[in-house]
C-alpha cells in the first residue's frame, strides 16, 4: 500500500506526514502542479500554508492541478486526510462540509490538546474505540470550525463527527467541539490537530498519530483482500 | 470596468476581529460605536461584470460563511 502526501508552494508538515505515512506503508511526495496521484491509494493533503492562505486558508491551493486529480480520486472513493491546512483545503474543495474561520481567541496557538473518537466505524480511525482519547499537538491560527445547523445535524446523524475535542480542550472555539469531520460516504476526513507530530516517544511522549495512518492501511488492506 | 467587492462576515457568526476593534475603540476615547465587524474588499477591472457573482461564489468569498457586496464603480 502506497500514500501519496501532496507538497504545494507553502507546505511545511509534508515531509513529517511523509515519514508518519512510512511507518505503515510506502509514501511518495506528489508536487502541486503535477496532475499525475503516482498509483497511490490513499492521499495526505498536509499543513502548512498553501500559496500563502492568500484571500482564505486553502482558497487558492484548492485549484492545483494536484487537487483536481484528488477530487476525482476521492469521488471514486478513494481515501483522502486532511490535516490542518490540509483541512481547509478540502473544505474549500467542497470535499467536506463546513469551514474553518479564524480562533475565537484570534491568536495562533501551538498546544498539545486531548480528543475524543465519536465514531471508531469509520476508514480513519478503525484502529480505535468509541470514547478513546487521542493526545495529539494542535498549531494554528484558523481551526474554529464552523457549519450551519442543519449541516451539523445531518453530520451527526450520518456519524460523520469522528473527533471532538475533550473537556476544556476546545481551545479555537470549533461548534460542537469539532476538531475531526468526514463527508457523508465515509472516504474523506479532516481534522486541525496533527496526527504526524505524534508518532515517535521523542515527539511530546504521545504515538496516538499513528492510529489514524494505521487506520488508513487497515482499510486499504481490507478492501484488497 | 472597475469593480469592488465587499466581504463579509456572515451575520450570527462569532466576528473575533470585529470584537476586538470594538473594544480598542473605548480605549483610545470614542465612545459609542456598536456592530463592528471587520471584512475584506477586493478591487478589481472586469472585461464582463456578469462573471463577478461567479467569481464570488467560487473564489473570492466563501458563501457558507461570508456574505459579498458587488459594487461596480465605473
């Protein structure tokens, strides 16, 4: 099984996805303005800055060459994560519902925070369990997520709030406690925190990152089989 | 032809730059002053008009969250 972690102008938590992805798997970089997803079966779209979150965070990245293969990989079902700028990214590409606006406390803020998995059913985080917590850093300054009531309902409805932030952890101000969301068919997912920051003992004491790579291995593998 | 288009924050939804002028504001004597909420304008020339909805709704604003104002300026 092989990820490709997508570079644009302005991404800087590639190469750590990259090496997260390569715990589990094979993991190639895939540049921004090449259209081509190098037969990789599951897509890391990083943090970082694309194009400088000129106008919005993730507007203008969304665009790529890169993107348009990706959209088309995701609507044939194929697995995407988006981590932080990431995140926006699919969000702008309508690859998920809502959007991310600046924290509610308008500063940019570098933590290690605590979530809770709502859905352990799901593509991303079958390595989990219901209620389990995930102690993984968070650094941004637009994270607060935000989507409309009825949005948020239908969301809930179809189990697509994979990750909440626990208790006094809510640090941006996300609706509902957001920190982790799906789209409805299951195949997309984004969150703010950086599960590729937390792979190794050395990074802050937590490996709960991993589990959403192996996460993703297991249900690649599962669907080859 | 020269267009601005204003951004901004759709009502009912937390506007924290917004806030934070609105209590500078007192700070430095100007009493008074309710509802401000900070957007963003982007001035542009258009060959056609007529695409500067599209624009909006595709690029410029993000309408789940951001309402935007065309105003052609000659």
């Amino acid at each position: 099984m092989k990820f490709g972690v997508l570079r644009f102008p302005g991404s800087c938590d590639e190469v750590d996805a990259l090496g997260a992805a390569r715990r589990v798997a094979d993991a190639e970089l895939l540049w921004h303005g090449d259209s081509d997803l190098k037969g990789a079966d599951a897509i890391v779209v990083p943090g970082g800055f694309s194009y400088g979150d000129y106008l919005r965070a993730g507007a203008i990245a969304r665009f790529a060459p890169v993107m348009e293969s990706v959209i088309d990989f995701a609507e044939d079902g194929g697995l995407v994560l988006g981590i932080c700028n990431g995140f926006q990214v699919l969000c702008e590409a309508r690859l998920l519902p809502g959007a991310l606006l600046v924290n509610a406390n308008r500063r940019f803020t570098f933590r290690q925070v605590e979530l809770e998995v709502l859905n352990s059913g799901g593509s991303f985080t079958r390595g989990c369990s219901i209620g389990e917590r995930l102690s993984i850093p968070a650094k941004h300054s637009w994270g607060r997520y935000h989507a409309d009531g009825e949005t948020l309902a239908a969301m809930d409805r179809a189990g697509q709030i994979v990750l909440r932030y626990a208790q006094g952890e809510n640090f941006n101000g996300s609706v509902h406690e957001i920190a982790g969301v799906s789209n409805e068919r299951g195949n997309v997912f984004g969150l703010m925190p950086h599960p590729e920051h937390a792979v190794d003992e050395l990074m802050g004491g937590s490996t709960d990152g991993l589990k959403i790579f192996e996460s993703m291995r297991l249900t690649v593998e599962g669907a080859h089989v | 032809m020269r267009a601005h288009v204003l951004i901004r924050p759709k009502a009912g939804i937390l506007d924290p730059q917004g806030e934070a002028v609105q209590r500078a504001l007192p700070a430095l004597g100007f009493a008074g002053v309710t509802n401000v909420h900070v957007g963003r304008l982007v001035e542009l020339d258009v060959e056609e008009p007529a695409q500067l909805e599209s624009m909006c709704e595709r690029l410029l604003a993000n309408p789940l969250v951001e309402d935007y104002e065309i105003v052609l300026a000659g």
